[in-house]
C-alpha cells in the first residue's frame, strides 16, 4: 500500500530562516500529492498539492515540487515567520488518502 | 473559513455515555470521511462514505458507528468508549472517494474519562 515518510521533528527555527521538511512516498499508481497544516488546537488545512510529475505546488510562500524519480515532495519556504508555526503532514493519495507521520515547526522571533 | 464544519468541538463523556459527533460539508462533495488523530500517532482513517453508503470502515471497534443521512452530514455515535479513544476526529469530505483533494474540519476534541 501506500506509504509516506517525512522528517522528524521537532525543527526550531529563527523568523526569517529557510524552511526544509523532507517527504518521500511509495505507491503502486500515479498518485496526486498534499502537504497539509495544522496550526495549534486546529484541524488539517490544504496548504498546497500536485497531481503529476514535476507539478510545483505552492501557497503562502510555501513549495513543492513533485519528483517522481526521487519519488519525493519536500516542502519549502524561503523566510519563515513566527505564523508558521505549526505541524506540516505530507500526504499521498492513489486510491486513499496516507498520511506521514507529521513535523512540527516552531519559529522563535 | 472552511467549508467544512464539526461539532461540538469539545466534548468530555465517561465510558458509560452516549453521544454523537456532528459534521456538515457546505462544498457540494459526495463522499465524506471520519479520521482519528492520536498523539504521536499518524491520521487512522475510520470511515468512508460515498454517495452516502459506506465504503471502507477500517477495522474500528463497533462502539463506533457512523451514519451517513445524505451527502451533506456525516455523524458518528459513540457509545461505551475506552480512554485510548480519546483523540481529535477529524471529519473531511471530497468531490468523490479516490484521488480527489479532501478538506478537513476543526475537530473534535474527546476526552473519555
């Protein structure tokens, strides 16, 4: 089945610093693939998504660039700030939606 | 603002009540989906219903049993809860069960005593 894998938290960050969180996935198809956020004491918001290879996902200054030969979606933002602060979940979705295990991301003023 | 809503978003019962968690979709979507989210653990999807008839339910003890009234409202009824299922249950719907991008509602936040 499918099967999503992303970095482990927790990452701690300074306002203005450049954002990596690391997701890799296996599936049997041609899957479409999410980074959701969860801001605290909220549910999952859609944060950006792509459907094929080599699609570029981005929202709020956040990227994703789907790598189907690396089979990765690794999420990026040049200058984070304090209002980012939140657990990141990759996802992968072939015929059901799979979760990773989710990073939290604390940025510090 | 989402377009999906739960409610309550909090809710405390003892292993013996009876209760139901609400959710309604306002996006025009056919299928929608009950999550359990525990810390530390990843999303469990429970259920899944497509043109209001289940279509997956993964293993979920039976004291919990959704309904699914029509395209819009999903709820799940819970009856003789354990601690271990206190958790945050996430409702979401889609356009259609499959690859289609789901959205997620606040929550709710259980606590069983």
């Amino acid at each position: 089945g499918d099967s999503v894998t992303q970095m482990e938290g927790p990452v701690t960050l300074s306002e203005e610093a450049f954002l990596t969180i690391n997701c890799t996935y296996t599936a049997t198809g041609y899957p479409s693939l999410f980074w959701y956020v969860q801001y605290p004491g909220e549910g999952l918001q859609l944060l950006l998504k792509a459907t094929k290879a080599d699609d570029k996902g981005s929202n709020k200054g956040f990227e994703a660039t789907y790598r189907k030969e690396t089979t990765s979606f690794h999420l990026e933002k040049g200058s984070v700030q304090v209002s980012d602060s939140a657990v990141y979940f990759c996802a992968v979705i072939d015929y059901k939606l799979s979760f990773g295990a989710g990073t939290t991301v604390t940025v510090r003023a | 603002e989402t377009g999906v809503t739960q409610t309550p978003r909090h809710l405390v019962m003892g292993m013996t009540n009876k209760k139901s968690l609400k959710c309604e979709q306002h996006l025009g979507h056919n299928a929608m989906y009950w999550y359990k989210q525990s810390a530390k653990k990843p999303l469990e999807l429970m259920f899944v219903y497509s043109l209001e008839e289940r279509v997956e339910n993964n293993s979920v003890p039976s004291r919990f049993s959704p309904e699914c009234p029509n395209s819009s409202h999903l709820f799940l009824h819970l009856h003789t809860l354990q601690p271990e299922d206190s958790a945050l249950y996430l409702c979401a719907s889609s356009q259609y069960s499959g690859q289609e991008t789901q959205y997620f509602g606040p929550g709710t936040r259980l606590l069983v005593l």
